[in-house]
C-alpha cells in the first residue's frame, strides 16, 4: 500500500483485528460501547481520521485549484474594456507636476 493514507491503514488494522467490515464495526460500537471500550476508542479514533482526511482532502483540491496556470483572453482586462487600458507610455503628467513614474 504505497500510496495508502493513514484513514485506510487504519482501517484495514481494525478490519483485521476485529475480524468484520468497519460498517459493522460501527453500529456495534455505537449500540454497546460499554461491552468493548476498546473498540469504542478505536472508532472515535478512526473518525477523527476521517475528518482529517477530508479536510486534507478539501485543502488539496484548494492548492490545486490556486496553482493551476491562469488562462488570460487578450480581449479581457482586469478594470474593464480593452480602450479602458492605460499603459505606461499613454499616462501623463499632471499639470504643473513633473512627471515621475511609480516605484510600483
């Protein structure tokens, strides 16, 4: 299991040492949790994995949504209309102001 996630490792753990599926191991512990506390652990255990791992799932899924190269249409600006553009050379001075561009 290479690529095997901490919520499936888990998992097979406690299918294994219990010896039935995690769905029946999670209506058991639910319905009897004082006949095995361990169990009980164990599945509270395995939940809170659960919630990590969607969680880490979700922030993927954000990373790569931020990482993936933008696709810029030449016709689109960001502030509106393409004779909406300033560039540097179409700015002028102020009157009476010498003209100095920004250091940004």
């Amino acid at each position: 299991m290479p690529d095997a996630t901490a919520l499936d490792q888990a998992t097979a753990m406690i299918e294994k040492t219990w010896g039935r599926p995690i769905e029946a191991l999670e209506s058991l512990a639910v319905r009897s949790p004082s006949e095995d506390p361990l169990l009980r652990s164990v599945m509270h255990i395995r939940s809170s994995l659960v919630v990590t791992d969607n969680a880490v799932a979700v922030h993927q899924d954000r990373l790569h949504a931020l990482s993936r190269p933008a696709v810029c249409r030449p016709s689109t600006t960001w502030n509106g209309l393409p004779a909406q553009r300033r560039t540097f050379a179409s700015l002028k001075p102020r009157a009476g102001l010498p003209f100095r561009p920004s250091a940004t």
